[in-house]
C-alpha cells in the first residue's frame, strides 16, 4: 500500500512539474496529457510524441526516465511477486498437505516424528499392511512427505482438535516418540480424546517413566536401556551354555558358541544334536555372516549356534554340550552413555563383571569406569582388553564405532565384538570393519513398537533376521513341511507349528499342514517379504489396508 502511494504521488508530482516545464517552454498541453506523459516515460513504453526542447526539460525527462526504470520495472514487480504472488502461491501450497483423514479411517498408527525410527517403523508396517500417517507441524516438511508418497497430516501436535481430525479414537496406537515433555503432552492431549486408544511413549529419562504414565502412556518405553540390555544379552562370555535372546510363545530361540565344546570339527549332521537333545539349529553365525544350516554345515571354534526349542530341549542341549567356566577377565564397554550404562546394568545383574571405558570424567561414577579414550592403546590396557573375552561398542557416532569395532580387532582377532548401528546405512560397514553382530537402535526401536500391535508374533534376532509368526495358507494344508518347498521357494524356515495350541517345535519334516495351524519361521527380512508376497493372506497380524488414506 506504501508503495502504491508513493507511485501515484510521484506520478502526480511529475505531471505538475511537466506541466510548468511546458509552460517555460512556450508549450500547452492539458493535465491529461501530462499524466499521459509521465507513465509512458517512467515505464518506456512510449516516448518521442511529446518532447522538451530545453536543458532543463531533457534533465528532467531523464530523472522521470531513471525513477520509472526503478519503481515500474524493478520495485513493482518485486512488489507484486512478495505481497500477492507469494502469498497465494503459499496459499495454494498449503491446501495441498492433508489436514485430516477420511471419518471411516481405523485401525490406523498415528507418527508424530520423522526420525531413523519411523522411517524404519515405516517400512515394517506398510510390510505387515497397516495403515499409518504421519502429524507434523511444520507445512513445507509435510509437503516434502507427502511428495515422497508418505501418508502425512499437518496440525499442532498439542491440539486436541488435531488428533480428532486423525480419528484418534479408532486408531490402533499413537507413537510419541520426540522428547520426555512433548511426548508427555501427546499422551495427555491424546487422552482428552481417547481413553482407549494406546499410547506408545519413548522416555529419555528413568524420571519420566511415571510422568509419561501418569500423562496416560500404555506403554512406557526406554529405547536406549533396550539397545543396551539387547547389546549385553548377546555377549557369549566363556560358558557354553544356551543364551536365551528371546521367544515366541514357548518357543525359544537361543545362541550357543561352538568354542571348547565336542561340536567343533562336526558337521551338524555328525553332532546328532536333534536326535540327543531334540534342539533344531535354525541358524548358525559366523563373525556376523548368517546362514540358514544344511545337515552338511561345517561347525568351526569361530562358530555360534542359533538354537530353537522348548525349556526342556535347550536343558537338555546345555546338560549335553555346556559346560561352564568363570569368566577370567570384564567384559569391556566402550562408552558410558545410556546404552553403556544400561548394557553394563544389565551384565551385573547376570553376574557378569564388567568395565566401562569414558572419556567423560564427569560420567565416571565408580571404580568400574575406566577414564580415558577407547581408541588409546594404554587405555585399552588398563581396561583389560587383552584378556575381555567381549568387548560392547556403544558410542552414538557411527563412524567412531567403525574405528574402535577395526582397532578392537587388529589388538584381539579373537575378541567377540558387538557394536551399536545408529543408521542402518553403517550395519554392513561395522560388519566389514569386523563387528561379530551389530543391532540397529532404529531397528530395534521399530520392532519394538510393531510388537504392541501384535505382541510375540514378530522377534528380530539381529538385523535384517526375524522369528516371525504367520497362518495357513489354503495352498499349503494337507501338505507335508517337505512337499511344501516353503524353504525353497521363499527362503524361510518353519521352525515351530502351533497345533490346536500345542507349540510343536523342530516338526519333523514329514507332518502334514492343517487348516488351523499355525507356522513359526525364521527368515531374513527379503526372505520374510518373499514368504508374504508369495502367501499374503497369511497374516495374523494386520489392519485394514486403505486406498486413500486421507482427504484435503
């Protein structure tokens, strides 16, 4: 508005000013004819008609030539593109991010950040078919979502009216997953809403756990101290006995290592382990390499057995092959962060001595922290490293795990080495620089929040590896587990069936497939898509799929 004032001011000043200069000249013309002359000056869109013949009135043509030249051709139209094409521009940018979902929408997961974890989570729940969408605030990152063909809505993560819009009320979860406050005010902004519908809260702090609950979390989660009790259950220290990391029903899997047992040297149709124990060997690693086990699979002192069967057949394995002996030196923990401290709580609760090397001196609590750098040698000396049958690698920097996961086993090849993956882009490099097992905290974290959905149906080992649980196929029933070809044809193996609700594990080959059954299997995750794509109607665990998520 200044601006066109000043226009029009200067346009009238400049016909008064010609008007006068004409009149020295000895020449008349009407006012018209004025303003007449001075647009068609400033804007150079006609000149010549009408003339000075002074000094005088060719200086000023000049300073009306100049003035236009800025204000019409230069201060318009920035004008014009900053106050009404930008405006509606926007204006016409913003209706196109979603404001809210169609009102049959249910059974849907509600997202409230775009980090690794969602990302990931992502891909698992459009894998299993559930619905989701993502709330953001910010317009221009919805915008950049819902290019990409992400399901996304726009509104005030603190608004009630927004999680109505979501149809809260018939979602299956709400994933908080920012900080400890505004996680807090989701669950109680939520709960206005819904006193139904679950809350999946991720707390930073062991004081926001009762917060997050009393806010109306369902469940409170501590991804951090989960990556660390993960990361410590998978240390083998010298035992031989079976390690328990996780199960499905009554089926359990567990890891057992090779090392100092009669095994090594076998294959494992020579161990008999299945004929004297009842154990299935569903899988066996190698420095972090996984491999589905044929009776020809050679077992070396480098070798860790994954084990699948009930209590009493893994009791049988450890009373067979275990053995135990003390532990002769710590376990090493490279970083005293979160997922340090909570990996080493989670060893002395086991009975497991331990060492934490931090560079932090603030963080050094007591006489079991080393103080000083991971990635100095005298360091490393004094924590034991010569003699730790283990070593946690726990930093939140990948590219400093990849350099202490190479320099742990240049100083001790026989070392066990578990490393922490922050991005899933650096697993395959940790693996290479010579980690035994890497796990994924977005992995982990996501897996985590997808068995709420579905609880014991879907347990990741390490990643990229499932223990998944899936039905009947109406191609599969009346078959035998060998005519099926389930592991020819998809990848996967069963390693359990749930008959009438009898968990059969290690089936023998020759059972034949009921309508009711139900299969436990074991897959990488390509094996794992390969299995749905090829049986989708298999699984236990999924919503209704949505063409059209939301509306505009």
């Amino acid at each position: 508005m200044k601006f066109m004032l000043i226009l029009i001011s200067m346009i009238t000043v400049y016909s008064i000013l010609f008007h006068f200069l004409m009149i020295l000249e000895d020449q008349r013309f009407s006012w018209i004819t004025g303003f007449y002359w001075a647009l068609t000056v400033m804007s150079t869109l006609g000149f010549g008609d009408i003339t000075f013949t002074s000094d005088l009135g060719k200086l000023f043509s000049i300073v009306v030539l100049m003035s236009g030249l800025v204000f019409l051709l230069i201060m318009l139209p920035f004008t014009f593109i900053q106050f009404f094409y930008a405006p509606w521009l926007e204006a016409q940018t913003k209706a196109r991010a979603p404001r809210e979902l169609p009102e049959d929408t249910h059974g849907h997961v509600i997202l409230t950040r775009t980090d690794p974890i969602t990302m990931n989570l992502i891909q698992r729940l459009k894998q299993y078919q559930y619905k989701y969408v993502i709330l953001t605030e910010d317009i221009q990152h919805a915008l950049e979502l819902f290019d990409q063909d992400y399901k996304v809505v726009v509104g005030e993560l603190s608004d009630p009216e927004t999680y109505r819009r979501l149809r809260v009320g018939r979602a299956a979860l709400v994933v908080a997953n920012i900080d400890d406050m505004m996680n807090t005010n989701i669950a109680f902004t939520v709960r206005e809403i819904s006193k139904e519908v679950p809350i999946a809260a991720n707390a930073d702090s062991d004081d926001s756990v009762d917060i997050l609950q009393l806010a109306g979390s369902t469940y409170v989660l501590q991804f951090m101290k989960l990556l660390g009790q993960s990361l410590s259950r998978r240390v083998l220290r010298t035992s031989t006995r079976s390690n328990v990391i996780g199960n499905i029903d009554a089926l359990l899997i567990a890891e057992a290592p090779a090392m100092r047992t009669p095994l090594v040297g076998m294959t494992l149709q020579q161990s008999r382990l299945r004929e004297t124990t009842g154990i299935t060997v569903v899988g066996v690693w190698e420095r972090g390499k996984f491999e589905i086990p044929t009776a020809a699979t050679h077992i070396n002192s480098t070798t860790v057995l994954l084990l699948a069967g009930s209590a009493e057949q893994l009791k049988n394995y450890d009373e067979h092959i275990g053995g135990y002996q003390k532990l002769r030196a710590p376990v090493l923990v490279l970083g005293g962060g979160r997922v340090g401290r909570a990996a080493a709580e989670a060893l002395e609760q086991t009975g497991i001595d331990y060492r934490i090397i931090e560079k932090n001196k603030k963080l050094v609590v007591n006489p079991k922290y080393i103080h000083g750098s991971a990635a100095d040698i005298n360091t490393l000396t004094r924590a034991g490293i010569d003699e730790a049958p283990s070593v946690i690698i726990t930093t939140h920097d990948d590219p400093t795990n990849i350099y202490l996961t190479i320099y742990c086993r240049r100083l001790r090849p026989d070392i066990q080495i578990i490393c922490r993956a922050n991005l899933d882009s650096n697993i395959s490099k940790l693996h290479t620089a010579g980690a035994d097992l890497v796990m994924s905290y977005a992995s982990l974290a996501a897996n985590t929040i997808l068995n709420l959905l579905k609880p014991d149906d879907v347990l990741m080992l390490a990643e990229g590896l499932n223990v998944f649980r899936a039905g009947m196929h109406a191609s599969l029933v009346g078959k035998s587990l060998i005519d099926s070809q389930i592991r020819m044809q998809t990848g996967c193996s069963v390693i359990a069936i749930n008959h009438d609700g009898e968990m059969i594990s290690n089936p023998d080959p020759s059972v034949r497939l009921s309508e009711k059954d139900e299969l436990i299997m074991i897959g990488t995750d390509d094996a794992e898509k390969g299995f749905l794509k090829r049986y989708p109607d298999c699984l236990l665990y999924t919503s209704d799929a949505a063409d059209d998520l939301y509306t505009v």
